[in-house]
C-alpha cells in the first residue's frame, strides 16, 4: 500500500486506537528517530514511486510486545534505511497517523554510512540477517558479504572495503574489489521493449501546457478533504494535486463536448477514493450524474461526508471494487458511461480500459505505479487476449487506426504478439529506477499498447455501433509530475 493510502486509511480511527483487524504493508524511508526506556518511535517516509514523497508515518515499536526479530533489528534502524514495514495503521495518544509493525520490516536499503554497514554485518553474523539479505541492502554481491564476513573486526581492510561500499551505494566513483549490483535489465527486457516501441509507433505521447483550466476550488479544495493539514500535505497538495485535478477538469470537459449530447454521460470516478477529483466535477457539471467507487470505506466515508456537507445530489460513493460484479454491471448496464481515474494504479487502469472497452465508455485516465494490481490483470485476461501469443491471430481495429491517422497500432498492421507475462514485465520495466530511460520508454510502449488493446476489445466486444473516435496519451506538463501519462479515448 502506499504511504498516503496508509494515511487516508488511519485518519478517521479515534486517537490512540489501532485497527488491528487487517495489516498493511508499506514501503518507506526512516527519516528521525527517538528512543525512550520502553518505546521507540520512528518517523517514516514514503519510499514508493508514484506516492505523495512527502508523506510520513510514525512507527510505534514497544520493546516488551514488538516482535523480537525486529527488535533485534532497531541497531540500524536509522535515517536512510528504507524497509518494507508491515503492521496494524492507528493513531498514536496525540493523534499522529502511527504503524505498529508486527513484524520485521523487508530488508530493502541499509544506512550507507560505513558505521552501519559494520552493524549489519554484526547482525548478520549473530545470524539476525541472513548473508543474501545483507547483499541486497548493501548493494554488492553475497560473494561480497561472505568475504567481508571472514575478515577480523578490526581490521584496517574490512574498514576500507565497508568504505568501498558506502561510496557504490551513493552511487560515488570508488576504486576496489567490491562490484555494485544495480537492477538487472536483461536482453530479453531489452528486446521486449524494443518489440513493444515498435507495435506502439502509432501512439505518440503528446506533452500538453498546463494552466488552461483555472478551477475556484473554493469549497471543494482536496485541501478541505483532509483531517490533518501537515506543512508536507498543503505542500503537496499546492504543487502537484491542485493543478492535476485542473488539468483533469478542463481534458474532461473537452471529451464530454466531442460526445453525442443524447444520452447523457454518466461518471464513474474509478478508485476516487476521498472525491478529491470527483466532488470537484460533481460541482463543475452539477447536470451530470457521478459515482465514485473505490475498496477503501474509510476514504469513501469521508467522500460522502463532504459531498453531504456541500449540498451534492449528483454524486454517489459506492464501496467495492472495479472487479466485482455488481459494479461491473451497473458500468456495462449504463447508457453512455465515462469512466475516469486518478493515479489508477497498475492493473487498476487495465481493468479500468477493459470494463471501459465493454461497455463502451469513453475514458480520461490518469496512469501511475506500472507494477501494481497485477492480480486485476486476470479480471481483463477472461474478456479479451492480450495478443496472438496467447490466442492466434488477431486483426487490427481499422477505427483505432482512421482514428490515429495510421494503418493501426503496428505499422506492419500484424497482430500484436504479447503474452500477459510480458505485459505485466513491461509495467516492472515501467518502474525501473536504476534504468530511467528505458522506464520512460516501457511507460510509453505499455499505455499505447493498452489503447490498442482498447481498441480490439471494443470492436470485439463492446456495444454495437459504438466506435473509437480519438484516442491520445498525453503528458501531465512536467511540473505537475514526470511520472503519469494519461489516456483519453472519447467512443461514440
Ligand atoms: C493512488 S490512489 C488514488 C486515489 C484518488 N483517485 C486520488 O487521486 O486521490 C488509488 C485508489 O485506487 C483504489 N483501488 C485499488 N484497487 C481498486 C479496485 N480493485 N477497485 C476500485 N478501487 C481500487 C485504492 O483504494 C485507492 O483509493
């Protein structure tokens, strides 16, 4: 889960309480620490692409009840260790959004000051942390560790190796034996890749200005959605969410005008969570109906909340998810549906396109965290193939190519040959910090590849008569963020 889901998740439990019917599991980056006789609480920050990077959560550990393999663990638990925390979300005696873990964290990055590094290596001996997991929070080879390990306490080379692996780990020039270990990109990735640039061709990536739309968000500020208005969250909401949510506005708006005005759209705000984009169309476009739906009741709670607060009758806050029946239906069963999305993580926006395809909606979805979701990959898998790798030939939408302007997705207007296997791999390339370029191409390559999956699925399967009119990827101006391309299809 990501770190601001976490927050949306606690904020509505009382003040010293825990929810410990279910856990969570976040990734995050420890940022300050303090220790007392029985207590240590340590402040954590979001670590996960695609998430609110200002986000914090305090982790609550209490020595007599914390588990003692994390316990044994709080020597290098310091700023900059960057762990996978699994726990019950709550909220601390003064309210803070707290996470008990009930675990030891996922070992992912240690501190790379060479002090720690020795400490991992001492918790490594006392067999608290296996050899492997001290390769991977320390960037090297398990070869590394074992030699390392072999080497007296003391000694002037182990210190200068530990050195060594402090400069690879920040990523400074260092002279040594030590080989660092970046993410691996295989040849095969690389001519996935090369395969899926090529059938995407016809999909280029427009970079649209921002600033078109200016939106009064007056009573509907996402600002006003939050219980707890941190530096860090009004930070985050003034740069990135508020002019998002503008830019989302105004490419709306353009969409619903190149629809037929009979009959008329209905939205469904697909993993609204707390309406932040929602309530700001159900003011905008008070004739049109909206629903939001979403997995998370807490956060659909404080949606309804506002929504009754603000005098909305246009909009419904309807809890589930996207992969259910019900919802399925009340989707395909709608007249003109527009399915939208913010930060539809993963497989979220695949099923987004599928259900969209089906029913014959048009659709404005924002993308964002390619690997994520991939179970809800098997909700499409049922309805249409990925390509001739899973099921023979399959010819190209001739609307998808008048649309575009070209003969279809691939130039040579073959089918497209990728396996779900690769489709999921693509959106981890997608993710690929170590490879930026090669993450920006996968970004690129996988969503054109989901319009022209759109594309066959509504042919195949969608409404009869309803065809693709247009259909673009476009760039959210940088500013607002590098990360989110975002598909516009309007179906007539
Ligand atoms: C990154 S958040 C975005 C929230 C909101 N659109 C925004 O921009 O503030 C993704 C949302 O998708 C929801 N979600 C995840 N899986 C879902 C599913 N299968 N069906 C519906 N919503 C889902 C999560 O609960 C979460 O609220």
């Amino acid at each position: 889960m990501r770190l601001c889901e976490a927050r949306q998740q606690a904020e509505h439990l009382p003040p010293n309480s825990f929810d410990e019917s279910h856990r969570v599991d976040i990734v995050g980056k420890v940022v300050s620490r303090r220790d007392h006789a029985q207590v240590t609480f340590i402040k954590i920050q979001s670590h996960e692409e695609g998430d609110d990077p200002d986000a914090t959560v305090q982790l609550l550990i209490l020595k007599k009840t914390a588990p003692p393999a994390l316990v044994a663990l709080l020597p290098i638990l310091h700023p900059e260790f960057i762990g996978r925390w699994t726990g019950h979300l709550g909220r601390s005696k003064t309210g803070e959004i707290s996470l008990q873990p009930t675990a030891p964290p996922e070992l992912l990055r240690s501190p790379t000051d060479p002090a720690y590094l020795a400490k991992v290596l001492e918790l490594t001996a006392q067999a608290n942390i296996t050899p492997v997991q001290a390769a991977d929070m320390m960037d090297c080879a398990l070869e590394d560790i074992i030699r390392l390990l072999e080497m007296p306490l003391e000694s002037p080379a182990r210190r200068r190796e530990l050195v060594i692996v402090s400069h690879l780990m920040q990523g400074l020039p260092a002279r040594g034996l030590i080989r660092a270990r970046i993410q691996k990109l295989g040849l095969h990735d690389r001519m996935l890749l090369e395969r899926a640039q090529r059938a995407a061709a016809g999909y280029p990536v427009r970079l649209l200005p921002g600033g078109g739309e200016t939106v009064d968000f007056g009573a509907v500020d996402p600002l006003l959605n939050l219980p707890e208005q941190s530096g860090d969250r009004v930070n985050y909401i003034d740069s990135k969410k508020r002019p998002q949510i503008a830019w989302m506005l105004g490419q709306l708006k353009d969409l619903l005008a190149s629809l037929p005005p009979t009959p008329p759209p209905h939205l469904f705000d697909i993993g609204g969570g707390r309406g932040d984009l929602a309530l700001v169309i159900a003011t905008s476009l008070p004739q049109l109906a909206m629903t939001v739906v979403d997995t998370n009741e807490p956060s659909l709670a404080a949606g309804r909340a506002r929504a009754v607060q603000l005098g909305l009758g246009n909009i419904e806050f309807v809890s589930g998810s996207l992969a259910d029946p019900p919802v399925q239906q009340s989707i395909l069963g709608c007249a003109r549906p527009v399915m939208v999305g913010l930060h539809a993580c993963g497989g979220l926006s695949d099923l987004i396109l599928d259900t969209a395809a089906r029913a014959g909606a048009s659709v404005l979805l924002c993308t964002c965290c390619f690997a994520s979701h991939p179970d809800l990959l098997d909700g499409c898998l049922h309805q249409e193939p990925w390509g001739s790798a899973d099921t023979g030939d399959c010819p190209p939408n001739p609307e998808v190519g008048a649309a575009l302007g070209t003969q279809g997705p691939d130039p040579a207007g073959s089918p497209i040959p990728f396996s779900r296997a690769e489709w999921a791999r693509l959106g981890q390339l997608a993710e690929m910090a170590d490879h930026p370029e090669e993450a920006h191409r996968a970004m690129g390559a996988l969503n054109a590849l989901r319009l022209a999956r759109f594309g066959r699925c509504l042919a195949r399967r969608g409404p009869a008569g309803r065809t693709m009119a247009a259909c673009e990827i476009l760039a959210f101006p940088l500013e607002y963020s590098p990360r989110n391309l975002v598909l516009r299809v309007a179906v007539r």
